[in-house]
C-alpha cells in the first residue's frame, strides 16, 4: 500500500518536482529544477549590480539582458519614484561594478515611466551620470528609447549647469566624446543657458574658442589645448604638472614616456591608479622597493580614499588579476609584478567593501562549483566567471569571520582547501581547479548533517539552477535544523542575475543578497547576527 504520509507530504520531495503544496509558488529554472523565483525588485537589483555581460550558461547575453530590461519596467510601471530611489541608492552608494545597468534603468524610467517617474529620472540624472561618459551613454540609452523632447533637453541642461564650472570643465576635458556623442552635440541640442566662464566652457566645447586667460576656472583648457601640440614627451610632462592634467588629456604618442607617467602618478585618482599599474610598471616608473610602488601601496591601503572614489572590489579585483599575470590580456606588452603591489590589490580588495564587524557565529560557506557557474563574465572581467568571483566573495567573510568553513558542491560535493590566509589568487586558482559536475544545492546542509558541524548560517553561492538532487535545499536545511536543534540560516548570494533562488521567501531565515553588492558582507553579517 503507498503511504501517503512519508512519500508524499514528508518529503523529500526531488528537485524535479516542487515542494508539496508550494506548486504555485515555484517556478521551472533553466536548469530543470523546481525553485522560487524573486520579484521584479530583487531581479532588479541584481541586474543593476550584476548586469547581464558575457550572459550565462543557460541565456545569451542578449536574452538575459532582455530579461532584466523586463523586469526593471515592470517595477518602474508599479512604483516609478521606488525604482528611481534603487537605481541611486545602488549607482550613487558605490554598489555595482559598473554603472551602465544603472544609466540603462534610469534611460528606462526616463522613457517609459509616468510623468512623475520622468521627472524624477531627469532630477537623478546629475547623480547617476558622475562623469562625461556616464552622460554620453545615457544619451545613447535615452536616444534609442525615446524623442528629445523638452523635459529631456533641459534634464541635460541641467547637467551641464550642474556642479562647480571647472569641475564640468574637468568631465568635458576628459571625455570629449564616447558612444558616438560629443559635448558639442549634447549642448547644442539642451540649449543651456549659461553666463561668464561657464558660457566660455560651453562655447570651448561647441566652437573651440578659449578665453582662457580671462576665466581662471578654465586655465585646465588651456593645458589642455597646449598638450594638444606639446612637441616632446618632456613638454607634456611640465603641462601634466602646471594644469594637472590627467591621462585622456594628453596626446596618445606621449603615453609611452615614463617622464609622462612620473607626472601623471603625483595627482593621478585612485581609479586611474588601478587601472594603469601595469603601465607604471611597463615603463619602468614601478620597480620593486621604488617610491612609487610605495606610494602606491600606501593609496590603495586607504579605505576611506577607495569609497569615496568609488572604487568597487570588482575593479580591484580585476587589476589583481592582469598585474599579477604580468602581462596584458590583449596583448598590450609584459611586465613584472611588484609583489608588494600585489599585496596592496588584495588587501583593498576586502577593504573596498563596506566594512562588516565579525559576527562571531558559525558559517558554512558552500561555492556552487558546478558546469553552470563556469559561464559568464562578472562585470566583463575575463576569466572572472560566477565559479571563481563567488570564492572571492566568499573569503570577505572568511577573512572576518573567527569560525568559519569552506565547501564546494556539484553533484557531489568536494575537496576545497582553501583558507582566509590564502591570497585571493590562491583561492580562485584553487576553485577553477575543482572539477564540473551537475547541481544539486541540497548538498552543502547535508554534509553538514553528515560531519555533525554545528552551523548558524550556511551561505551558499549559486546561480540556483539546482535540479539533481532528491532532495528540495529548504527540505535539507530543515531536515538540518530538526535534527540538530540549531535555527540555522541561509544566505543565497545571487552570482549571476536571473530570477531564481532557492532560498524559501516565506522563511524568515532565509535571505537573499546579491554576490559583489558592496553592501553584501554587511547585510549578511545583520542578518546572521540577528
Ligand atoms: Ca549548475
């Protein structure tokens, strides 16, 4: 005779199949898989943080994108001044890699939001649009959305009349144009109407006439329009340091000159700093036991310098990565690595995120290392694909945390011998070495069962499209809790921005963050605390 009672209502129910009683609220992943899907603000966030670059394993990069698109219109058409407050909360704080989703939802909300929507989205627009190029791409998200009319132009205008005038000369010089659109054709199409020296910044950008002389604020177009025909790398050089100016203002023939170079590093942003540690490197200016590697050191060691620059962990991450392979992935020359440079990265790594006290409490933290999670570039780092990015995630809260262990599942689970000590490189090589397998999520609770480790919160980093097991992963964390008495929590940290998760959302012990949010240790630390 069936028994009803254990086969059908107790569990365990195989991921193929939804939990009993909870078929409406599950959903089919790509995987084949039985899980929740998130709501349109979930999968929003994790589309302004995560975009959809390089896609996945299961969507091009093309479908993915439209999937988020969709989603973002859909809680910009439910609450358009909620939309508008996430895309600055995420954009403005610092959040996300990169600020294209956030210029593409805020072109979004501008386009096909409600009256009070728009003007909402033209009001954000100087502090979602930081820079000359954030402005270009939105113009160029904007253009394709929507026509120019009124509420638009004087939304630009607006930015351009924005900020202190050598502050707007500072973006104008830098970025002259990108994606096709120029400062000429921005302005001359929002008309601003300006007075004194910013009236002369904007006929220096329309008609390239500089009064200079006449206008103190502008002197930085004047160095600018000097470099312009410097004849040697030693003029340049003196130009750098009489105008500060910055390495897209000069001409590109000058940039293989380590006099250059020495000029630019005294003033160079920490951004910039990050991104050409290789150059400095290549031209010799950064050699082992320099001062210039030492000053370098001692700007990326700064935390506070690296938040108010805005520089993610992923950028970090990514210069890491290159510097440390000493050489280009396009092929733009060799060089050797300053070690302590090196050690510098991955100290600011941890330190670009918001910081999050230890919690003192017990974490299992489970890297999803199946065949799915090897798709895929975060942030279009290569190489950085969902697979190593959640080790590097993951050893935030190993290098916080006292008690902590570390665990690798696909259809099996495995081996993952790394540690808070370890440098990250050691700990993404280590991960990428693991072998793929199918997915089953259930896993990481289980062993834990199995081993008798006593655990407050397992954290698990997934792209949740869990599917083998023959068991649900909220089956096996309350198989978990029964047996050992410990309320135990689940974090899922979202590695890859589609609309599943397996974390239950009607269990108040489960929570959802997204992977590379820079809030994330923080939040989870909140929540394990709790
Ligand atoms: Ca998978």
């Amino acid at each position: 005779m069936l028994n009803y009672l254990t086969q059908v209502i107790a569990g365990p129910t195989p991921q193929s199949e939804p939990l009993f009683g909870r078929g409406s609220e599950m959903v089919l992943n790509s995987a084949g898989g039985f899980v929740f899907p998130v709501d349109d603000w979930k999968r929003m966030e994790r589309f302004l943080i995560l975009g959809a670059e390089g896609g996945s394993y299961y969507a091009s990069e093309r479908k993915l994108a439209l999937e988020n698109a969709e989603a973002t219109l859909r809680a910009i058409e439910a609450d358009g001044l909620r939309a508008i407050r996430l895309i600055v909360k995420v954009s403005d704080g610092g959040r996300a890699p990169k600020n294209d989703p956030a210029l593409f939802a805020l072109a979004l909300a501008a386009s096909a939001g409600d009256d009070r929507t728009k003007r909402a989205a033209f009001r954000a627009l100087p502090i979602v649009a930081r820079t000359g190029t954030h402005l270009f791409r939105f113009a160029e998200y904007v253009d394709s959305m929507r026509g120019w009319g009124r509420g638009l132009r004087s939304a630009v205008a607006d930015w351009y009349l924005s900020r202190s005038v050598s502050e707007r000369a500072y973006q104008m010089a830098k970025y002259r144009q990108r994606e096709g659109w120029s400062h000429r054709d921005l302005l001359r199409l929002a008309h601003p109407k300006a007075e004194g020296a910013r009236d002369a910044l904007f006929g220096w950008a329309t008609q390239g006439r500089l009064d200079a002389a006449v206008w103190p604020e502008l002197r930085l177009l004047e160095g600018y329009e000097k470099a312009r025909t410097a004849a040697t790398a030693r003029e340049a050089a003196t130009l750098i340091r009489d105008y500060e100016l910055t390495r897209e203002m000069i001409p590109t023939q000058f940039l293989q000159s380590p006099e250059v170079w020495e000029a630019l590093f005294d003033r160079m942003p920490l951004t910039a700093l990050i991104r050409n540690l290789a150059t400095l490197t290549r031209v010799g200016l950064m050699a082992p036991l320099s001062a210039t590697a030492r000053a370098a050191a001692e700007r990326l060691g700064d935390a506070e310098a690296l938040r108010k620059a805005r520089v993610h962990p992923i950028a970090v991450l990514a210069a890491l990565r290159t510097y440390a392979a000493g050489k280009g992935v396009r092929g733009s020359g060799e060089w050797a690595p300053v070690p302590t440079v090196v050690d510098a990265l991955d100290r600011a790594f941890y330190r670009a995120f918001e910081n999050a006290p230890a919690t003192g409490k017990r974490f299992y933290l489970a890297l999803d290392v199946s065949g799915s999670m090897g798709y895929g570039e975060i942030a279009g780092v290569p190489g950085l694909t969902p697979r190593v990015a959640a080790a590097a995630m993951a050893m935030t809260i190993a290098r916080t945390e006292p008690q902590y262990t570390f665990g690798a599942f696909a259809h099996e689970m495995q081996r993952l011998s790394i540690r808070a000590t370890d440098s990250l490189e050691q700990a993404l090589e280590t991960t990428d070495g693991l072998p793929f397998g199918a997915t089953d999520a259930s896993l990481p609770m289980l062993a834990a069962l199995e081993q008798g480790l006593q655990v407050d919160a397992f954290v698990v980093l997934t792209d949740s499209e869990t599917w083998f097991g023959r068991m649900h992963p909220v089956e096996a964390l309350r198989r978990y809790r029964d047996k050992t008495g410990i309320p135990a929590k689940l974090v899922v940290v979202a590695m890859v921005s589609n609309g599943f998760t397996i974390a239950d959302p009607n269990d108040a012990g489960m929570l959802d963050v997204v992977g590379f949010d820079t809030a994330t240790p923080q939040v989870m630390a909140d929540f394990a605390a709790e």
